[in-house]
C-alpha cells in the first residue's frame, strides 16, 4: 500500500513539473536567440543580455547564437520586422520594449505553440495588455516592468527636492505612448500637492522639439522633465543642447541621460534591464513556461547628478542632494 501511494505521489510530482517547467531546450545543439529592437539606443540591453547569459555559459558562436533585427526608429517596420524572426524558428523571442513585444505578439498569435517572449523593459506591461497577471503571466509572454510610469512622480518630487524655486515644469513626452495620459494625470496631481505648474507637451519628431521650446520660453519654464518614449531616447541630447542655451535644467528617466547632459536622472539603465531579462531567458532555455515566470521590476535603481551641467546652468546644489546621489558627474 504504502509503495502504491509512493508511486502515485512521484508521478503527480512530475506531471506537476512538466506542467511548470516544461521541456528543456536540446543543449547539443546551437540555442537561437531572436532579437527585436525599435532603435540603436535599445541596443544596450542587448549586450546587457548577452554579458548575463556568458553567467549561465553560454557562449556566442558556440552555444549560442542571436539573430538581431533593427527597425531604426521606424515603428511601422517592427510588423515585418518580427515576423522575419518568427520564421527562423528562435528559441526564445526577446523584444527590447513595449512595440517590440506587441509585434511580436502579434506575429506569434497564430501559432499552436508559440515560442516565449521576453520583454527587456516596458511601461507598465499588465496596463499596455502584453499580460493579464504580473505573478502569473497567462500567455507565452514575460519579461521585465522598468517601472517609468511608477517613477514619475518620485522624479517630479526630486525636481522640487534639488530645485525649490522650481515653479513650472514642462513635461516632454509623447503621445504616441500608451502611458503618456496616464503619466499626464498622474504627474498633474502630485504637481498639485508640491505647488507645481506642469504643462505637457507630445514630441515625435525634431520638428516638434523646436516648436515646444518656442512655446516654453512664452510661459517662462523653470524645469523640462522627460517622459519615456522611443523618439525622445534617441533625441536626448538634442533637447538637453536647446534648453541648456536657454537655461532651462532637464530631468532625464535613465542613467545615460544625465550623462548626455540632463541635470539629473532616475531610473534604471539600459544595460541592467538587459541583464535582468537575462536570467528569465535563461529559465525559459531549462524549460520553464513564461507563465511559471512572474514578471519583474528593476533589481536596481540609479539617481545621476551632472555637476557639470550644473557648473553650465549655475545651479548650486546642496550636500544633501548629492549625497542622495547614487553617481555625481564631476566637472571637467
């Protein structure tokens, strides 16, 4: 009896496992990695990725091998972009934001057994509908919450922190951004309560950029916050250029921005969104299921501060702030 019960419980095990794990990829055999990404500046993450799984031994050329597909900024190019990927037949699918994974999504939606995908960083993916639940993704679909969209009002409340005199703040986003009324609303209230001005703007092209920055120098802006969005990431340092000869300080959303010149950032880097992934594709390779693999949030949080852009603006900021600084750019 007691052998009988042991036999029916060890194959409830398994069958428990194989429902969670799944089967492992075949490690005899070369693993394919297929890689979206809307821009060049999207391209960290993948070397984020590529640093992380040579942790888990995997090695390029050798076992493993990346197809990567650009569409240079041209969102209408992801559609085919990612069904040329589909076609190859990779082991796991990796979108490197929110329209990568959405085309992706969508080039994988008519097939009976569609390979994982894995997001490097989007907003808020359960509001954007890449997944019904965060700790237990239903779909074939995971990957990594960057957390912009949360981090916004603690960027508008550092803002207030480092720059008291601050009045008014134009926000740089782009509507094109499912989060963008999201972030509008949001940020509309918390201005509310730190006494705050915001006034939004939508930029999608460098058009656009001179436009606002005639209309900003009408309503006498004190600060620019950047929203995210995949136009603005690749147009950093033309804003920061612009408003820096105007003097208007820039509030920037990943590490990389104050280093392009922003005053200051918050928010996690490119580099470790990849990274982080990397660890999910790596389960996704044993065999896990995307749906046993919860989505996640940034393992880690960077506040920049550009002493030079300071220097540049004549701002002078107080002990305190620095020492909240996770990185302080020093003058040249």
């Amino acid at each position: 009896m007691r052998r009988a019960i042991l036999a029916v419980a060890m194959c409830v095990l398994l069958l428990a496992a194989f429902y969670t794990f799944g089967v492992p990829i075949d490690n005899s055999r070369l693993v394919k990695i297929g890689i979206l990404s809307l821009n060049d500046v999207r391209l960290e993450k993948l070397n984020g990725l590529k640093d992380h799984l040579k942790m888990f031994d995997y090695e390029e050329g050798k076992s493993i091998t990346y197809m990567v597909l650009n569409a240079n900024s041209d969102i209408s190019k992801l559609p085919s972009l990612a069904e040329q990927l589909v076609i190859n037949t990779p082991d796991v699918l990796v979108a490197a934001g929110a329209g990568e994974a959405r085309a992706l999504v969508q080039a994988t939606s008519g097939l009976e057994n569609p390979p994982a995908i894995i997001f490097m960083g989007t907003v808020s993916p359960k509001k954007l509908g890449l997944i019904e639940n965060e700790a237990h993704p239903t779909a074939n679909v995971t990957g990594l919450d960057n957390y912009h969209l949360d981090l916004n009002p603690k960027r508008l409340e550092i803002i207030h922190r480092m720059l008291p005199h601050v009045k008014t703040v134009a926000l740089l986003g782009d509507q094109r951004m499912s989060s963008f009324e999201t972030a509008h609303e949001t940020l509309a209230n918390v201005a509310r309560e730190l006494n705050i001005k915001v006034n939004t703007y939508t930029v999608s092209n460098s058009e656009e950029i001179s436009q606002v920055f005639k209309e900003l120098i009408l309503v006498k802006t004190d600060a620019i916050m950047l929203l995210s969005g995949f136009f603005l990431e690749t147009s950093t340092e033309e804003i920061v250029e612009l408003a820096t000869d105007k003097g208007i300080p820039v509030f920037g959303v990943y590490p990389s921005d104050a280093e392009k010149g922003c005053l200051a950032s918050y928010g996690t880097s490119y580099y470790s969104q990849g990274a982080q992934s990397a660890e999910m594709v790596h389960k996704v390779l044993m065999g896990y299921s995307p749906k046993n693999i919860p989505v996640e949030t940034p393992d880690k949080l960077t506040f920049v501060v550009n002493l030079q852009t300071a220097k540049r603006l004549d701002i002078h900021l107080t002990p305190n702030i620095l020492c909240l600084a996770d990185q302080v750019i020093q003058p040249k």
